[in-house]
C-alpha cells in the first residue's frame, strides 16, 4: 500500500525555520521529521512514499538525491574522480517526489497523486506529525467498515494548566496541561479507498479539509480511528524545541523502529 505525505506547504508559523527550508525538512534529533514519518510507517513494512511536494520542493528531492551522504560513510578519492561508500544504511524504501504546484492546496495536491496511485488503497498523512499509531490496527479498523476514508482523530493536550476553583476561591485541583477541552481533532494518518478522488475535482484552490471531507461525513463515507496514544504536530519553534528535547532525553513515543 503506497503513503503519500503532503509536504508543500509553507510552513509560515515555523518561519524561523521555513525560510531556509521546507517544513518536513526540519530536523528533529539530526534528521528531517519527513524522516521520522516515514520511519513510523516502515517499521510496519509500508515502503513505497509518495512525497506532495510544493514549496522549497527541490530541496527534499537533494536530500533523497544524497541520502547515502547524509547516511553513511563516505570516501572521495579526489585524483580518481570516485566515491566510495562505506556502511551504508540503506532504507528499503521506493520514493516518488510529485512537484504539485507552489501554491496547490492539500486537495489539489492530492488529486495529483491519482495517476500514481492506480485505483488501489493507499495511506496519506500531514508532514509535520509524529505518533505512536499502530498502523495494522488502523488499517484493520478501516476495512471493518464501508466508508471511504479513515482518518485518525486524537484529544491534544491543553495550552495551559487547568484550576478547579470552588466558590471561597480556593484551587482543590491543580492538571499540568489537561486534554484540552475533550474534542477530538484531525491528526492525519488516514486510510483512502481510491473514491475519495471523485471528492476532489475542485482544482488546486481546492482544501482537502474543506469541501471534501464536509461531503464525505454528510454522506455517511467518513470514519475516524480513535487515537488514546502520542500525538504531536510541529506547527512552531517550541513544538521543534519538545520534539527535539524528547528525542535528545530517548523520550521519543513516535520511535516505534
């Protein structure tokens, strides 16, 4: 089963960052979270990547140009024009980088993908999430119903602390940072039956989180896979910062490989 991962956007709220790079090729612990993404769902043994590329898109298709450079060790005999390479970690990976437009939305970028994609099911998700999903699970979740589309739905944690004050004004309970205020959200991680490309016919201006899924829930093709686990977008330098300072303390649920 091919994973597509949008990776096009501009990444503007992680601007100290993005304007140097695209955001999936934001480093978390040495390597891109674009790395860690895909690394979450090889070690379920999904290899074949479909990447939606947009803006700064040529610098993730040197990255994967390069990627024995990044990771493994590397001889340049200068005079003999030759490179040698030692202890390379190869990935068992298949990667296909689709330019879809500097400024396509997410349902265009997606539709995009439809030729690559050959009628078959396939897996799609945000390049700036992380989390322990077990994937066989989601999958089986999917196919134990008749919709369209799965998506996978999480409670994020909550900005600030929560107080429970009573009417004298004492706190009797303090929570660092409570599940919010109990909604659960689209994180990504979906699983796709090729219908859902008849959804999305509006063109590169068109919002995958939009019209299309507003249409599949009204017409009874939605589901959502409940996920109780680790979940955590990288939409700022401080969701950077805690990624990296889970990955660098070996606090890191997403690590599943």
């Amino acid at each position: 089963m091919k994973v597509l991962i949008l990776a096009g956007g501009y990444g503007s709220r992680l601007a100290e960052e993005t304007d140097l790079r695209p955001k999936p090729m934001v480093e978390i612990g040495g390597n891109p979270i674009l790395w860690h993404i895909m690394k979450i769902y090889s070690s379920y043994g999904f290899n074949d990547f479909i990447i939606l590329c947009g803006y700064k898109g040529a610098f993730i298709k040197q990255y994967f140009a390069s990627y024995y450079l990044h990771h493994g060790d590397v001889t340049f005999d200068i005079q003999k024009n030759s490179v040698e390479i030692h202890n390379n970690p190869a990935e068992p990976w298949k990667v296909t980088l689709l330019d879809t437009g500097l400024d396509t939305m997410t349902g265009g970028r997606i539709k995009k993908a439809e030729p690559y994609v050959k009628g078959e099911r396939f897996m799609l998700t945000y390049g700036d999430g992380l989390a322990n999903i077990n994937i066989p699970e989601l999958i089986k979740f999917h196919e134990a119903h008749k919709g369209i589309m799965t998506l996978t739905s999480s409670q994020p944690e909550g900005r600030f602390g929560a107080l429970d004050i009573n009417a004298e004004g004492r706190v009797s309970n303090f929570v660092e940072k409570p599940k919010g205020d109990g909604a659960w959200i689209n994180a990504g991680y979906f699983v796709c039956e090729p219908e859902i490309f008849e959804y999305l016919n509006g063109g590169d201006d068109l919002i995958f989180e939009k019209a299309p899924l507003q249409s599949l829930a009204k017409n009874e093709k939605l589901y959502t896979y409940k996920h109780f686990g680790f979940w955590h977008p990288m939409d700022t330098l401080k969701d950077k910062t805690e990624l990296t300072r889970m990955w660098n303390t070996g606090n890191a649920p997403w690590k599943v490989w």
